[in-house]
C-alpha cells in the first residue's frame, strides 16, 4: 500500500478515479451486461450469467463477509489528495466489493463466450485495482473480492449448466442393415408444411434429394396415422420405408405406423425442435441421405401407452419422446414459448413451472396400485439427463426402461417447496419430488377421467393407464 500510495502523478491518475467510481454498485459491469444482451445469442446468455453472478458475489461480500469480517480502511492521509475519492466508502474493507463484482461478471461472462470474457479481463483487473490506487482498500481485501467473484460464477452452474456442454446422440447397441434406398425407390414421405420456417418448403427439399420417392402432406380431415396406414394397405409391399418431415408431434405420429407395419423410418429435421431427431442424431437432410444410400441404421425404444376409456375397451398409442398427465404439456409449451422470444432454457424452464404448478388442480391416483395424490405425472421415452427440473436428452435409445417422474400434492405446500428445490438444484433431496427408472407403470385414476398427453399432442380421455418401453421397437436410418 505504501508503495502505491509513492508512485509519482501520472495522467491515469483521474482515470484510475473515474474508473473506480464508474463501477459503483455494479453500474459499469450492467452497462456492460445491456450491451452484450442487444447482441443476442451467446452474448445475451453471457450477460445474464454475468448479472446473476454478479448478484451472488455482491450478497457475499457486502451482505456477508463485510459483517462477518470488519476492517478500518487505509488512511485518507497515505495517498495524495489527488488520488483521493471524493466520497470514501464507510463500510468495512475486507472484502472489496467491486472486485468480487468485477472478477464475478467477467469470469461468468467467460464460461459462455470465452473471447468476450478476455476482453473484458484488463477492465476488471483495472476496476480492482483502482480501488488500491485511490486508497480505500487493502490489496488483501481485492484478493479476498477476487476469490468471492471466482466462486459466485462457478456458483452460477449449479442453477445454469453451461450452455455449450457437450452432449452428442444417444447412443444404440442396436444396429440394423436396412432397405437401401438410393433415389428414393420405395420410400413414402410425409411432408409437413406448416412445421418449421413459413418460407421454406421441406416438400422441395424431399423431392430434390429423392426423387422417386413419394411424397404426400396431411389431409385436412384425416388423422396422419389413418392416412399413411391407408395408403401402405392400398398397394402392400410396395413401401418399403417411410419418411417424415416435420416437428415432433408429426414424427410421432408417422414412427407409429412405422412401427405398426415393421418399415425402417427416414427423419427429415424440419420442424421448430426436433427434439427426437436432436436426442438420435440426425442433424440435417444430408444425413439422412447417406444413411439411406448405405442401409444403415440403428434400432430403439419406443414408449407406449394403453389408454382405458370409459367404454372399457383399451386404446394404444406410441410415443417418441414423452407422455405426461396433469399439467406438464402446458409447461413445456410455456417453456418452449419463451425459449423462442429468446429466454434462455432455464429461466424460461422456471417461469412456465410457476405458472404452471399455479393453475394445476390436483390427481388421485394409483400409480402401481399404490395411492398417490400428485400434480402431474410425466413419463419419458427412455432415462433422460438431467434427472431433476428439465430434462433435455437421453444418452441412450435402447435402455429399455421409462423415466418416471410425478410431484406429489399430499405434503404441505407442496407447490411451493417444489419450486423452491428446483431454484436450489435440490429436488434428489425433495419430499415432493420423486423421480424412478422403470419398464412398465401403471397409472389408475381414482377420481373421474383425464387426457393423456404424448409428445405434445393431446390424446383419449380415460381412467387407466398402462405404460410400457418396446426395446427396438423402431429401426432408424442413421450411422451406426
């Protein structure tokens, strides 16, 4: 400090000033955080980790630590009056609370986008620094600040998982040798066209790449499943596989009579998700292509689920991705609705539950015979990752097993402390939350009927609900 306090005047002396007092109560770091959120993307996820780090440092060192910890701060009198701020702080030194929101927003800023955060470093290393040079901090108390800022950004991980983890398809022990198709001789493609953007046509792609294909778009009054079963019936043997393109209801909806019909199924990614051919790997048409000139493939899981209605007679219908009782397809849309205004995954995750859980109205039911009062049920094609709030992929397609989870409603404020697990990433711990891997669950209503929904899209109403995984219930073009 005394060396500092004998450096000679120099021209950054009211720099070093102005630099100081600029990040006052965080001002220059939002600044920052608003001109990176105009920039969308990376930038924008960048600036709101950085604000909420920031958050968790300044609560920890001038909420907590500067009570826990107090310090006298250096003397005016060490520095020359030039270098002295105007108004000196009163609070305890120790720690420096604009380091802590210096290192906190530059290191959070860096796990997104690592270029801007080094850029951004020589400020806040400056922004630490004056708070030595113009004599209101210990150098101590900035190391102590920087350290606080380091862990409240790696805190920020525990609620916001980095965003360019990497993830990768899941993965199938199943191979399969399949039709090769090459031009697309035998193969009927189901187009579409309101799946994806308004101006472009997935038809027109289709047909370039194969075009001795057949292609055919929904019926307006015909249900896709009767549709496509109705035109293989019509000429047997004559389809050798099906293709789809379109969002994930679509895909559902033509795996299904894939399955029904044991033909290989052809994923053409042009729908707003495409959660299903994300989670198996098929990125783009080009993929697909070549997995259909070769014949490979891979086989996986598909879910199913027999739906007891009030005539008795069971109802059976596939699912790629999930199916759910209660309020959880109202979530996602919610979720996917602010995902696509540019929310980031979490946020938005935790907005659309709140809504959600608000208007939910409770379920008795007997999951396995046993009697459950819960808000929501959802079951999931295959164990998904992560097992808490969110899940968002599945490492394998062939696990054989279903992912069951269901929030119950029979413990006091429920809802609540619900929301609560999630904020804190403690839902393996919750009373409210359970979460199990099975092969098969049956779900009875005790009280009325309901809809089943199955990846998003609503389904018959009924009292009891049988659900199971079928192991390689549906072959795949795609790389083995």
């Amino acid at each position: 400090m005394t060396r500092c306090a004998d450096l000679p005047r120099t021209p950054l002396d009211p720099v070093m000033k102005a630099l100081s007092t600029s990040a006052n109560k965080g001002r220059l770091w939002f600044a920052v955080a608003g001109a990176l959120a105009l920039a969308g993307g990376a930038h924008r996820r960048a600036a709101l980790r950085g604000v909420g780090a920031i958050a968790i440092a300044s609560t920890s060192a001038n909420l907590v630590a500067k009570n826990l910890f107090p310090r006298r701060r250096p003397a005016a009198e060490l520095l020359p009056l030039h270098r002295r701020l105007v108004k000196r702080p009163t609070s305890s030194s120790f720690p420096s609370g604009h380091s802590a929101s210096a290192v906190a927003f530059t290191a959070a800023v860096a796990m997104e986008s690592p270029l801007v955060g080094l850029a951004l470093l020589p400020l806040a290393a400056a922004v630490a620094y004056s708070r030595v040079h113009n004599g209101v901090h210990w150098p101590t108390d900035v190391a102590a600040g920087s350290a606080i800022g380091l862990g409240a950004a790696w805190a920020t991980r525990h609620w916001w998982p980095r965003s360019d983890r990497p993830t990768g398809p899941g993965e199938s022990a199943l191979c399969a040798d399949l039709p090769a198709l090459g031009q697309g001789d035998g193969l009927l493609v189901l187009v579409n066209p309101k799946s994806g953007p308004q101006a472009v046509d997935p038809g027109e792609e289709v047909a370039r790449r194969w075009p001795r294909a057949t292609v055919v778009n929904p019926l307006p009054d015909t249900g896709i499943i009767e549709q496509l079963a109705g035109l293989i019936t019509a000429s047997p043997g004559d389809t050798r596989a099906l293709g789809v393109a379109g969002g994930d209801g679509t895909v559902a909806a033509v795996a299904a009579v894939a399955a029904e019909f044991g033909l290989p199924l052809v994923l053409i990614p042009a729908g707003t998700l495409n959660h299903f051919a994300r989670d198996v790997g098929v990125e783009s048409v080009a993929e697909s292509v070549e997995s259909v000139r070769h014949g490979t493939g891979v086989r996986v899981d598909l879910g199913e689920v027999r739906v007891t209605g009030p005539s008795g007679e069971p109802e059976a219908r596939w699912f790629v991705n999930t199916a759910s009782l209660g309020g959880y397809p109202e979530m996602v849309r919610l979720r996917e609705h602010l995902e696509s205004r540019k929310w980031a995954k979490w946020p938005a995750g935790a907005v659309a539950l709140v809504r959600t859980l608000r208007a939910a109205q409770p379920m008795r039911v007997a999951l396995d015979g046993a009697p459950q009062l819960v808000w929501m049920v959802f079951v999931g094609n295959g164990s998904y990752r992560p097992k808490g709030f969110a899940p968002s992929r599945r490492p394998d397609l062939d696990s054989g097993l279903l992912d069951v989870r269901y929030l119950r409603a029979d413990v006091p404020y429920s809802r609540a402390r619900f929301v609560v697990a999630t904020l804190t990433r403690t839902l393996a711990r919750s009373h409210v939350y359970r979460q199990r891997d099975v092969a098969e669950l049956d779900v009875r209503l005790l009280d009325g009927h309901r809809r089943v929904a199955t990846d998003g899209e609503v389904g018959p109403l009924g009292s009891g609900f049988h659900f199971r995984s079928v192991s390689g219930a549906l072959a795949i073009y795609r790389d083995c």
